[in-house]
C-alpha cells in the first residue's frame, strides 16, 4: 500500500485549528442565540473578533491559536450571519452594535478588545464612538463605514444575492473569491463551509435585510463623520492592504489619520482578509499593536 505523501497538504479551515485548543458553542445576546468560536483562557482580556458582511466566525481561524496565550480571543458570528439567529430586521449599525454589546455583557465582561474586519469594522468604530467605555483598543481592518462607492457596493450586492439565491460551490466560490487576492486561498473546505450557511432556509431573504447598508440612503445614514473618528478615544490600529477591493489604501490612510494617533500599516499581496491571506504578519502586528503598553 502506497504511503500517503507528506508535502500533499490539504487545506481547511479546521486543519488551520489542529494544534489549537478551541471551543464552539451558543451563547445567548439579550434573546439572540449567538454562534462562537473560542480559544485562550477566560481569565485573559477579552479580544472579540468581528467578520465582514456575509461572513462568519472561520474568516479568524489562523488567528485564534496565536492570540490565545495572550487573549480570551472569540469571534462571533454577527447577527444575522452565519449560525447566529437572523430576526425580520433591516439591519443597520445600531442592530449590530446592540448586538456585539449584549455578546460582551453575555461574556460577562463590561469592556474588550475589539477587532473588526470589513463591516465588522465599521460595527466596532461605532461602539469605540458611541459606548467607549467599552473598548479597550480598537482594530480597523479594511474597514467600512467612511467610503460609498456604489460600484462596490453593486458587486457585493450582486455576488452575495446570487449566491443566498443559488448557494452552488461556483457561486460561493465567485463570492469568496472577492475577498482574495490570491484566488487560490478559497479551498474547497471554505466553500463548503460557507455554502452550508448559505443554504439554510430563508437565508436569501435575510441576505437581502443584511444587503440593506448597500443602498445608498441606508448606508449614507449609518456612516461615521469626520468628528466621529476625531473622537474615538481608545487606541487604534488601522490596517489595509494593497489590493483591497471596496477602498484603495489612500482611503484607509484617511481613516486613521482622523483617529488620534492612530497606527496604519498596509498589507501587501492580500485582498480583504488579511487575517487570513498573510496570518503570520497579521497576528505579529495585531498582537504587538494590542500588547503595546
């Protein structure tokens, strides 16, 4: 019998936690059953993770291992996403922030750490706006909430109702593939992994509700000011990269020079998860960002 070649690697999002001790459970956020994925010890400062729209907790498995010895690292999957409850709403940044702060309370803590890609930025500028009592420190991750481009915003309107309506393993693919600057990082694990998601039932019509930030008016109505980033007190790290999809790394800069004294660095060779495409460099200079006295 042939040995199985040890250069063949297989790549999962659950092979990226073979070596990492993690628990995934259900909390409940003020009536909302909340899906989790966590590793470290409870007794360290929290680090809560936050995923983009359309997303789910796997978008931060090659990063709860390495902050785990120093975090009680969880992400969630937000309302609305993933395996979380998703009720009947519109779903603007007040319905996000209540929820994440009801996540926080769930987990007994009164503050965090909190770490937000994509939307999940834009949901944490919010609270480190309007709850900064909250927020320890905060990291912006090719976040949204300053920029509306409404070609943007047609594509990921486009590619995620396409794939709610038809969650076959080439519309998942086109979707995941958006978020990547080397196509060949969505395996095939990821696919199935978010199609399992996406086909649960009603997931469509809740996609449309989650897509509600991509009309113009909504998102024009929920985005932060100028003044609202001059005013976030907790210390920041604004992180892009160089082929970010949704806003150029000019954009990014703009963001963190209107928090004060906010880091900015620019991943190079990542698309819009850089947790992801680069873990190594992207858990060094988070962890050295949220270790930094």
């Amino acid at each position: 019998m042939a040995l199985a070649d040890p250069s063949i690697v297989f790549p999962s999002v659950w092979a990226d936690l073979r070596q990492v001790s993690f628990t995934q459970g259900f909390l409940d956020a003020s009536g909302i059953r909340t899906r989790f994925l966590s590793s470290g010890d409870p007794s360290k400062p929290l680090l809560l993770l936050l995923h983009g729209i359309g997303g789910h907790a796997e978008a931060y498995v090659r990063n709860l291992g390495p902050h785990a010895d120093l975090f009680w690292t969880v992400a969630i999957d937000l309302i609305g996403h993933g395996w979380t409850d998703k009720p009947a709403i519109n779903y603007e940044l007040p319905d996000y922030a209540a929820h994440v702060l009801a996540v926080i309370k769930a987990l007994g803590r009164d503050r965090a750490h909190i770490s937000g890609e994509s939307i999940g930025g834009w949901i944490a500028s919010y609270i480190a706006v309007y709850h900064p009592e909250v927020v320890d420190r905060l990291v912006l991750n090719t976040a949204a909430g300053w920029t509306a481009h409404p070609e943007v915003m047609a594509r990921i309107t486009k590619l995620s109702t396409e794939a709610a309506e038809d969650p076959s393993v080439e519309r998942i693919r086109t979707r995941l593939e958006f978020l990547m600057y080397d196509k060949a990082l969505v395996s095939d694990d990821l696919v199935e992994t978010r199609r399992a998601i996406y086909a649960q039932p009603g997931f469509a019509e809740t996609m449309k509700r989650t897509l509600s930030l991509q009309d113009m008016a909504t998102r024009r109505r929920n985005m932060l000011t100028e003044a609202d980033y001059q005013s976030i007190k907790a210390p920041t790290l604004v992180v892009w990269t160089s082929h970010d999809p949704t806003a150029t790394p000019e954009e990014g800069r703009q963001i963190a020079d209107m928090i004060p004294d906010a880091r900015y660095i620019v991943m190079n060779e990542c698309g819009h998860w850089p947790q992801y495409e680069d873990a190594d460099r992207f858990n060094a200079e988070h962890i050295a960002f949220l270790t930094d006295k």
